[in-house]
C-alpha cells in the first residue's frame, strides 16, 4: 500500500451527509471518496494553472492571432451557431 498522510478538514453537516450517503453507495470508505474528490480536484486545477501560464508566455512572446485569423474564427462560431 502507498504511503499516506492523515489529512483533518472540517466539513458542513450537509457535505458531510452527501459525503456518506455517496461512500456507501460506492461501497468505498469516506476517506477513499474524499481522497479520490481531492485528486481529480487537484488534477483539475493544476492543469488549467499550467494552461493559463502557458497563455500568458505567449502573451509576454507576442504570439498573438491576428486580428484576421480571430475574424477568421469568428466566423465560423457563428456560422456553425446558426
């Protein structure tokens, strides 16, 4: 088994219950749900963290669409819309 580290939060009583009712429908424990919550979570955020960043390198490069290519792409949103 991985190591593994105890984590205490505190919970509103509504979450908490959801938090149950989902674990034992899982047929999990409520630290296995929490954990797996916290992971995709995390996952999650750090990806769009790294996409933001990313973003704003191009900027500070000036790797930016012209001004024809986003009309370009626009275009086509709006056509596709329709």
């Amino acid at each position: 088994m991985a190591e593994s580290a105890v984590l205490t939060l505190r919970l509103d009583p509504k979450l908490k219950r959801q938090l149950d009712r989902l674990s034992k429908a899982m047929s999990r424990s409520r630290s296995f749900v929490a954990a797996e919550a916290i992971r995709g979570f995390v996952a999650l955020n750090e990806w769009q963290i790294e996409e933001i960043q990313k973003g704003i390198n191009e900027a500070d490069n000036g790797e930016f669409a012209s001004d024809k290519e986003v009309e370009q792409t626009l275009k086509r949103w709006t056509r596709r819309a329709r």
